[in-house]
C-alpha cells in the first residue's frame, strides 16, 4: 500500500524559511517523480515545483523561482522543499504527490497523494 505523508509546516513570519518533507512507502522511491502543489482557501490547487526521478531535472512555478527548491533523497525516500524568503502569498496547505512516470508536473498526472500539510505566512 502506497503511503506518502508530508511534514514540515508551521506558522512563519515573512521573510522566512521553512523545509518541508515528503516520505513515501510502499513503492520504489527512485523509480517516481514527486511534485509538491498547493491550495490556498476558495482558490484551486497549482503546481509549485516538480521533481524527476533522479533528481536531475526540476520545474517550479514562476511565482516561486528563485524562493524554493526542490530536491530528493532515493536513499531517504524522501522529498523536499526549502521555501526561503516566503511571503503571505505562500499560504496554503502543501501537497505532496508522487507518479510512476520518470517526469511529470501536471496534478493530473500523479497518482499518489498525501494528506497535505499546512504553511501560513503573516505579514
């Protein structure tokens, strides 16, 4: 059974930094993409950065380059994401998601959810 479970969030003030966490079981890690994708109230899901399999290759939304980074450890079979520099328009709750494919970003792609986990920035 696949199990993917995102840690991480908390309240922060802006200008600050946070690093969120994704573990995944129950598949085998390295042989996924991973994305993270946030939804803030009453607004629709969006992808922030997405991952390929080796680590190699990355893509983030124009409104967090610069800010965030993703990476992964296959050894960990864990996700990351250092938000730096965040800003009241980075709350939301973080999702984590991970597809079989070697490299997808599009939420309609992934297959494996987690639970989310939230971020709130106050200015």
């Amino acid at each position: 059974q696949v199990q993917v479970v995102e840690s991480g969030g908390g309240l922060v003030q802006t200008g600050g930094s946070l690093r969120l966490s994704c573990t995944a079981s129950g598949l085998t890690f390295d042989d996924y993409a991973m994305g993270w994708f946030r939804q803030a109230p009453g607004k629709e899901r969006e992808g922030v950065s997405c991952i390929d399999w080796s680590g190699g290759s990355t893509e983030y939304a124009d409104s967090v380059k610069g800010r965030f980074t993703i990476f992964r450890d296959n050894a960990k079979n864990t996700l990351y994401l250092q938000m730096n520099s965040l800003k009241p328009e980075d709350t939301a709750m973080y999702f984590c998601a991970a597809d079989v494919r070697p490299f997808v970003c599009s939420a309609t792609e992934y297959t494996y959810w987690g639970q989310g986990t939230q971020v709130t920035v106050s200015s």
